[in-house]
C-alpha cells in the first residue's frame, strides 16, 4: 500500500505542477484535424513522464545486403527495361543488359558489387524496383516498423528525453536506467527474430520488468501481432495471466494505431498512463468495502439473540418479510456511511482519483469501438436499475411494485384448445408449459407495496383482487433515454431497459391495464416465473410462510375454477363460448393483453404472463411517485376561448 501512495504522490504532484498552464478544457484540435501530437504530449506531462524509451529490432543495425533486389531479379519480377534502368546505375553489372545470360551469374554479379555501392545508388535501385512491385515495394524484414517507428518519434520525441534501443542495447542499459530514479514509459516490440532472439522476446522482457521496474514506470507492449480493436485487450488479459505480477502496469497497444493514423495512439496512450491510478481506486474501494462489511457483520453478531428475535418478528413476520433480507437491511445500515467515510480518508484514493480527472481533460477522439464500449457501461448501469428475474423467481420472491412482466398471447384461443390438445404438458419441475406467439408486450406493476403484502394467513388485508400495469414502450424515433423520469406528467422514462441494446423505455402512466392479481401471484410461485398453476401442483421449495398459505388458496382456487369450467361444459356449445366462460372464470374480461386457458386435462390455469425483472430503488418508489401525481392532478373545465383563436 505504501509503494501505491508513493507513485500515487509523485504522479499527482507533477500533474498538479502540469496543470498550471494547461486550460480546463484542453483543446488540442486545429480546425477539424485531431492532434495527436498536442495530445501525447499533454498525457505524458500531466503524467509526469520524465523519459520515454522504445525498444524494437528496427532500432538495431541492419545488414543491407540487397536482398529485396536480388529477390525481385530472381523471381523475374521486373522488365528488360527496369534491367536496364538498374545496369545505368550500377555500370559494373553488363549481365544485367544481357537477356539470355543465366539468372545465377547475374544474381552473383549484382551481390558482388552491392556490397561497394554507395548508398544513394542502393536507394535509386530500390526505387526501381519499388515502381514494379507496386505499393508495398521490395519490402525487407522489420521494414513494416519503418513508419511505426518514425510516427512514434513524431509523436514523443519533442519534449522529453526520448531513447531508441535495440534488444541488446536495452540488456546493456537496463541497470543502469532502472536505478536513475526517473519516471518511464517503455515500449517493447514483440517480436526480436530479426536480432536471434525469440518471436516474444518483448513479453518477456515486459514479465521481467513487472517485477523489477519501479512503481513510476509504464509499459507497453507494441505490436504488429494485434489488430487495433478488442484483441488489444483480449491479448492483455491473456499475457496478465501469463505474467503473474501486476498487470496494471502494462497494456498492449498495436502499431496499427501508428501505421495508419496517429489518431488512436493518445488514447492507448492514456490508458497505459492511467492503468495503475484505475487499479488502486479498485483497490481502495475492495479495502473499504471488505473492511467495512467485516465491521458489519461483527457488529450483527454482537446483537444480542432478544434483540435479533424481536427485529425478525413483529410487523416484518406479519408482512411475509424473509428473515435473511432483515438480516441484511440492519447489516446495511451499518455501512450506510463508513464505506464513503474510508474512501474519503484514504490518501491513496484521492491522488489517483486527481491523476484520473487531469489526464481526462486532454480531449481524445471517440474511442475506436464506441457502440461497444455503451454497451458495457449499458451493462453495468442496467444493475442499478434492474433485478433480474433469475434469482426472482428461483427464491420465489414475493409481489412488489416495479416488478415488470412479459405478456404474450397463446397460440390457441379457449375454444380450440380442448380440440386442438396442442399443450405440450408439462416441463421440467412439474410446470405446465404451453406455446406462446406473437410479440411480447412489457408491463410494470403500479400499486401501494401496503397493498401487495400477503399476511399470515395468505391473504391481502384489503382484500385486493386486481391490480394496475403500465406498459413500457420504445420511445420515439429519433429520442434516446439516458435519464429516469423525464419532464412528462403522463409518463416516466426508464433507461437501460433493453439488454442487448442498452436501450430504454417509457413508462405509459395514461395507457393502464387492470389485472388479476391471481395471474401475478401464480408467477412468484411457480419454478418457471410464468403464471400458471395445477391443481395437483406441489409446493416449491424456498416459498416464505405467508406465501406457502397463499399457495393453498391459489391451488384451491384453480380446482374450483377447472371443475366449475368442466360443468359448464363449453365446447359443447356453439360459437366462442369457451372464450368467454374463460374470461369470465380467470379474471380477464377487462384484460384484453391478458391470455388465459383452462386445461381440463391438466387440471390448471395458464395465464400469458411472466415475471422477468424488478425495477430497483429509488426507481420504484420514484415511479409511484409520479403515478401519484398523475392521478391526484387538478382537473379544470376547458376555457370557453377556443385556443386557436386565442
């Protein structure tokens, strides 16, 4: 922790020396061409970045033995002409005029008198040869580093001191500049095969550093080997776990980024800078947070067992509250306050946190796969505002507001289905499965959560049989929601509802549907989060008491609606008699978005509904809220102007 503070310390004290003439809002933009340049050059001295030292075998000396050349003569990759173009240049070369003498003897006299060339005659033949080969020329080995390397002293050369070493020239210095005290970017090549070492020589060059380096230095590894999207990152986390050390100190960055464009090379940049202040902000959150619920949860032990039995029981037992989630309601009080208290008083936090905020000031280009980078943020965000149905309907967790539904139609009416028998029985635990078509429609349930509760003796004290939804629906075209509520009495919006878009939704206040209550029940109490029931259905497991008496209700329920339905015998009758007897015995007469069929065969009761997510606090309680509003507004008689004429 003390080496964390240290580095933290230094980069934030350079980068507050940096920001004394640097403006708020950087601006590194001339016109509409993105400044690279300006750019790194900021990152790095907001970083306090002393030095920047790059190690590739480009850097290393070349034999240049015209090899390039002798290939293209020897593959006949050039004209009589280009022949004789290079035969002016190289006067001692006569084979070269000469059509019918032998490739080998050419090929020997050209090797020959290469070795006493000057180099500007070496230069015109290469451009010869280059003019025949077309845009990627005679090409040599390392030489697609060539404008790599040259952009990457264009960008970080200026300003600081800026060394270029060979593999074995960095083995020579490498004591000696890991002990000078000075803060480093590194950057390794990857591949050194053309200086004998091996094809990940810079790997482990990079693994080696990782332990020995100081806390002020930051490492890259440079490399063709990766394209410059999300195999930079996927290459990272596969060298992390390779490397076993601290793998904020490095990231991969590809020389696409400098090849091409210069303009994705400050963002990696950035990120290789800031790699180890993100880490330690991680790190002070999991100390303070591990410390705090350790605090916690010594502090619940230390309840005595009167105390703990009385907060268990009372009103929460007579409201079907679940004993654990009171556990954790008076374990979270205690770290309501202390998680932001250590935070605030951890040194370490609010330096990196400092690094973070000045680097963010250099203005970037948007990052090279923004689409995907909404969408992990989407992802996380979507947390805060949705529970997801896996762990709802798993632990049966009972009725609340905000609880949101999927609606969607059978693919048989009432008066087919007994015909037709196109039920496919039962599925995995017992639960009655049924095909469903058509689009499926979201609804979110709107009622007092006093009015919801289930007492002990699995009914709701105020008697309630139908409650109200609201549908969710896409906003239109053209507006994106990226904050809750909105500025509209008749609705709320709800971002993050979509999980594969990130997309959100309005909440239709005006539009609502009145509902069994029945139907939502048979969804917290059946294994599938659908709302059905059998009236020979056994009991799941992880249902709290209140709701197990609610169960023996409901299941007593079907069993008098399946046998009143089989008296009725109403595919016997004309028309579509079957669909009404149906409404009218399941509660949906005035649920037109609601499907129900009765299964005499199954003895049960299917409703087209099914429980898929939960929208979090302080959402809900924001949401009934504006529901609240909605329905206590004033109403006032039109005025007698015509507004048009007004």
């Amino acid at each position: 922790m003390l080496m964390h503070e240290e580095s933290a310390a230094k980069d934030v004290a350079a980068a507050r020396g940096g920001l004394s003439h640097i403006p708020a809002q950087v601006d590194v933009e001339a016109g509409s061409v993105f400044d690279a340049k300006a750019a790194s050059h900021q990152l790095l001295e907001l970083a306090a970045v002393e030095r920047v030292i790059c190690v590739d075998d480009w850097y290393a000396e070349k034999e240049d033995n015209g090899e390039g050349v002798l290939t293209a003569l020897a593959e006949g990759s050039l004209l009589a002409s280009d022949r004789e173009k290079i035969a002016e240049i190289i006067p001692d070369v006569a084979l070269l005029s000469d059509p019918a003498a032998p490739m080998e003897l050419v090929l020997d006299e050209v090797r020959d008198a290469w070795a006493s060339l000057e180099s500007s005659k070496r230069d015109a033949v290469r451009q010869i040869v280059d003019d025949r080969l077309g845009p990627e020329g005679i090409g040599s080995p390392g030489e697609e580093d060539e404008p790599a390397a040259a952009c990457l002293r264009g960008l970080l050369a200026d300003s600081r001191e800026f060394l270029t070493f060979s593999l074995s020239d960095w083995r020579k210095q490498r004591t000696a500049l890991l002990e000078d005290g000075k803060s480093t970017l590194i950057l390794f090549d990857r591949d050194f095969s053309r200086e004998g070492a091996s094809q990940t020589a810079g790997e482990e060059e990079i693994s080696a550093l990782l332990h020995d380096a100081p806390e002020s230095w930051r490492i890259g590894l440079l490399t063709h080997t990766v394209s410059p999207d999300d195999a930079e990152v996927e290459a990272w986390r596969t060298l992390s776990q390779q490397f076993e050390a601290d793998s904020s100190r490095f990231l991969v960055i590809a020389k696409g980024r400098l090849s091409v464009t210069a303009d994705g090379f400050p963002r990696m940049l950035k990120l290789t800078l800031l790699a180890p202040a993100l880490e330690r902000l991680q790190d002070g959150l999991a100390q303070a947070v591990s410390g705090t619920w350790a605090d916690a949860i010594e502090k619940v032990g230390l309840i005595n067992p009167y105390t703990l039995e009385a907060a268990l029981n009372g009103d929460r037992l007579t409201d079907g509250t679940w004993g654990p989630e009171t556990l954790l309601r008076i374990a979270t009080a205690f770290t309501q306050d202390s998680v932001r208290a250590k935070l605030r008083a951890d040194r370490t936090v609010h330096m990196s946190s400092e690094l973070v905020t000045s680097l963010s000031r250099v203005k970037l280009p948007s990052a090279s796969n923004p689409d995907r980078v909404r969408q992990e943020l989407a992802d996380i965000e979507r947390l805060e505002y949705f529970e997801s149905a896996d762990h709802l309907t798993e632990l049966h967790f009972p009725l609340e507001v905000g609880d949101v539904f999927a609606f969607q139609k059978f693919g048989v009416k009432p008066h087919q289905f007994e015909k037709r028998r196109n039920a496919r029985g039962r599925g995995e635990n017992g639960a009655w499965e049924l095909q469903r078509s058509g689009a499926v429609h979201h609804m979110i349930l709107l009622a007092q959560p006093c009015d919801l509760a289930v007492r002990a003796d699995g009914k709701r004290g105020n008697g309630l049989e139908f409650v109200r939804l609201a549908p969710l629906k896409s906003p239109a075209k053209g507006r994106s929601i990226t904050q809750p509520g909105g500025g509209v009495a008749t609705s709320f919006d709800l971002p993050f509802f979509f999980e594969e878009s990130g997309g959100g939704v309005e909440v239709k206040l005006s539009q609502q549907h009145y509902v069994p209550l029945t139907a939502l029940d048979m969804c917290i109490l059946s294994a599938s989060g659908e709302g059905s029931m059998s009236a020979e259905q056994e009991m799941p497991h992880h249902v709290l008491p209140n709701w197990q008496e609610r169960f023996e209700i409901l299941r007593e329920w079907v069993t008098k609606q399946v046998e009143a339905y089989r008296l009725m015998e109403p595919h016997g009758m004309t028309g579509r008699a079957a669909d009404q007897v149906t409404a009218a015995l399941t509660g949906t007469v005035a649920s037109p978005r609601l499907d129900a069929l009765i299964s005499l065969s199954q003895s049960a009761i299917a409703y087209g509904i099914k429980r898929v997510g939960r929208l979090r606090e302080p959402y809900r309680s924001a949401l009934l809220s504006r529901m609240a509003q909605r329905d206590s507004r004033d109403a006032f008689d039109p005025s007698l102007i015509d507004k048009t004429n007004a």
